[in-house]
C-alpha cells in the first residue's frame, strides 16, 4: 500500500492489514496524531505525512472484561487497555497472551496483529497488545 492514502481511521486499518502501525506527522510543527486526521491538531496544517510506529510503549490503565458483546464471548475474561508508546502517543487495545491478574500498570508492552476467522463478524486484521 502506497503512504499516499488519506489521513482516515480507514486508511490506518489498511495499514494494520499489512501489520504496519502508521501516524500522521505534521511536516510543519512535527506533532505526531494517532488516530490520523487530515489536519494537524495542533497547528491546523495540512500537510502531513504517514510516519510507522515502532509499536513498543507502557501500559497507562486497563480494565477486565467480564460481560462482553457476542463477538467477543469466546474472549471473555479479557483485558482492554491504554498504551503510551515513546513519543507520548496512546491508543486503546485488547490486551492479550498474559493473564488479568499479571497485569501491572507501567508494564511494557508492543503491538500484535491478527485475523481471527468468525461466522459472525468479519475478518479483518486487528492490532493488539502483547507483553515484551
């Protein structure tokens, strides 16, 4: 895939297709944006290009998932968090291959990516968080 598409949530799932976590960087400021957003949220312009993210950062929060959505049944108990990876940016994910109760705020961890088949919801490549 070409970094030439939009700065949309969309476009960033075309990159976690293709096991590629992607941000949008300012070329004026240098402010990095996570989800993309065609315009920079702190100077307003629009030129900006995809930057790849390493994927590595801390566990900032989490919460236990006991009673989930049908989709997710299968899961259940399974963790959600917030990751801050090293340029200050964070974003929400499922946290798996580690058990609730070893969870530790400020523990670090990276970025996964995986296809999981269902007769009920779509397939498409997801990214997750995963203990170093």
């Amino acid at each position: 895939m070409s970094e030439s598409h939009p700065f949309t949530v969309s476009s960033f799932y075309l990159f976690i297709k293709e096991k590629r976590l992607m941000a949008a960087k300012c070329s004026k400021c240098g402010t990095i944006v996570l989800p993309p957003k065609p315009m920079c949220t702190k100077c307003f312009c629009t030129d900006i290009e995809w930057i790849e993210l390493n994927g590595t950062g801390k566990l900032l929060s989490y919460t236990v998932i006991h009673v989930a959505p049908e989709q997710f049944q299968s899961m259940v108990p399974y963790c959600v968090g917030i990751v801050e990876f090293n340029d200050g940016l964070r974003l929400p994910g499922i946290i798996k291959d580690i058990q609730p109760e070893q969870l530790k705020v400020g523990m670090e961890l990276k970025t996964d990516f995986e296809c999981e088949p269902s007769s009920t919801w779509p397939c498409w490549t997801r990214y997750y968080f995963k203990p170093v």
